[in-house]
C-alpha cells in the first residue's frame, strides 16, 4: 500500500468521525444542551441536528417529560407532639432545560430535600386529627410552596400527593379505644332518647284518649238528655196511653235483652202479665205529677199456661 492510499484512508476516517460527530439525533421527549468549550450556547430540539464537529459538544440531555418523583418516608412530628410516618410522590415537568440543566446540579435530589423540608415544615403546624383528615389542605400547600421555590430550576410542580400518613401503633390502638368509646356514648344518647320520645309519645296518647273518652261521654250525656225532653215532650202532647206504651216496650226489651245474654247461665223471668203490668204501674206512679190523679189499672190480661213447674220459668 502506497503512501497516497493510506492518505486517503486517513482522510476518509476522518470524513466519517467528522460527519458522526457532527450530526446528532436527538429523540422525543428529550432536550439535548449544547456546550462550546464547556460554555451553554444553544438547546437541541427532538430530531436530527448539526452541530460544529470537535467545537461543539452535547453537554446534558433532559427529560422533558413529566416525571414522578418518588418522596422517601420519613417521622413528623405534628404540633401536638404526635409522630406520624409520612411519604408521598411529587409530579413535576422541566418547562426550561437550560435552567434545569444548569441552575441546579442535581434537579431530582434537590426536588426530592425541598419536598422532605416542606413536609415537615407543613405537617408540624397542625395537631394530629387536623393531619390524618387534612391531606388536601397539606397536598395543596405543599404544591403552592414547591412550585414558587422550583420556578428559578425551571420546574414546573403540577401536583403533589401524599400517599401514608401513619401514626405510631400504640397510638392507633388508643385513637381506636377513643373512637369506640364515642360510639358507645352516642348509641346510648340515641337510645336514651328514643326512650324520651317513647314515654312522651304514650302521655300524648294517653291525655288524648282521656279527652276524647271525656269528650264521648259529654256526647252521650247531652243525646240522653235529648232523648229524654222529647220523650216528655212526647208524652205531654200525646198522653199517658203514649207514656205508657214506651214503658211497657222499653220493659220488654230490657228482659229480652236479659235473656239473651250468653254470659248468664240461669234467668228467672216473672210470666204474669198481672207482674208485669204492676211494674208498668209503678213505673207510671213515679211519673205521675204530685196532687194528681192517678193513671187507670191495665186490664188483666188472661193468664197464660205455660209449661214448667209453678208460676217461674228456669231459663
């Protein structure tokens, strides 16, 4: 091989390495920075590139992607002195690569301490319940503070979660005896006063039966009243033959009605009409005005035969 071949090879070498450093691809989702003797000039967008081959070189390649930073557990004390086991994952997207690139020298530790900081910074402001019912107000808080303190990284936080928020186990089983003592305390006003409302609702029930059985028995006063006036109203105008047969026909019934009632076992009835018609007597005698004259004897009727031993009948 002559002298002028191995020339050319060289020279053909050096085209290639030239044209390979001078051509860069840079994929989506991805910012490449470029660096002209150590010093930031310009950024790569995704796609192919040139750049000055052996002047230029790639100096960092961020992802511009949004990323999901994992946040290390740590201990927090809340301000009432309770220690409660905390972790959470940060959201966050680089908006400016050079920033992000070289205003900070590692952007995910730096992320990951400012987030740990703020945790506790948060959390020890506010008693225990406040923080085991409060993670939206601790989650909106945190992303107000790390969006401000990551704006000069160019970061953009654009949500932070916290995922546990646990206390010590002794102080969940005593927060689980407090809770359970509440329960008990409020079944036992439940109950007590649905026993309140019980009693309550049966003296309602009892005042109103009282005044409705009162209220009935007014009613019934004022219609025997009332059927007693126009009974005498009846009798004024018609006489004592009209008086007389009401007696005798209330008299019937009220044996009849003797008779019939299934709680007697035995009924002496008296059958003579002469009995009868002395007990209408009387009864006449009683409504007889004083001084005047006294009502005409019923005739007698005929004695009925009725079987049976004597003038009684066993019913």
């Amino acid at each position: 091989m002559t002298g002028i071949e191995i020339v050319l090879i060289v020279l053909l070498l050096l085209a290639v390495l030239t044209a390979a450093r001078g051509v860069r691809t840079v994929p989506q989702g991805e910012v490449w920075t470029v660096e002209r003797f150590g010093a930031f000039t310009r950024l790569l967008q995704p796609g192919l590139n040139l750049i000055i081959p052996f002047v230029d070189a790639i100096g960092r390649r961020m992802n511009v992607q949004e990323v999901v930073l994992d946040i290390p557990e740590q201990s927090v004390i809340t301000r009432d002195n309770a220690s409660v086991a905390v972790d959470g994952i940060v959201y966050y997207r680089i908006m400016d690569p050079a920033k992000a690139a070289y205003a900070v020298q590692n952007l995910q530790q730096a992320l990951t301490a400012l987030t740990m900081t703020n945790i506790r910074s948060v959390i020890g402001e506010m008693d225990l319940d406040a923080t085991l019912s409060g993670r939206e107000r601790i989650n909106s808080s945190l992303l107000q503070i790390l969006d401000g303190a990551t704006d000069p990284w160019g970061v953009k936080v654009s949500r932070v979660e916290l995922r546990k928020v646990e206390p010590p186990e002794n102080l969940v089983r005593a927060m689980n005896l407090q809770m359970t003592a509440e329960r008990e305390r409020r079944a036992t006003v439940v109950r007590a006063e649905g026993e309140k409302s019980a009693l309550i609702l049966a003296a309602e029930g009892r005042r109103e039966a009282a005044m409705r059985d009162a209220e009935a028995r007014e009613r019934l006063a004022q219609a025997e009243a009332a059927a007693t006036r126009m009974v005498a109203e009846s009798a004024a105008g018609a006489g004592e033959a009209a008086l007389r047969y009401f007696i005798s026909d209330r008299y019937v019934k009220a044996f009849e009605a003797l008779g019939t009632n299934p709680a007697n076992k035995l009924v002496v009835v008296p059958m003579e009409s002469a009995a009868l018609a002395g007990g209408i007597a009387q009864a006449l005698e009683l409504l007889r005005p004083a001084g005047g004259a006294p009502p005409p004897a019923p005739p007698r009727p005929a004695t009925a035969s009725v079987p049976g031993s004597g003038p009684w009948n066993q019913g």
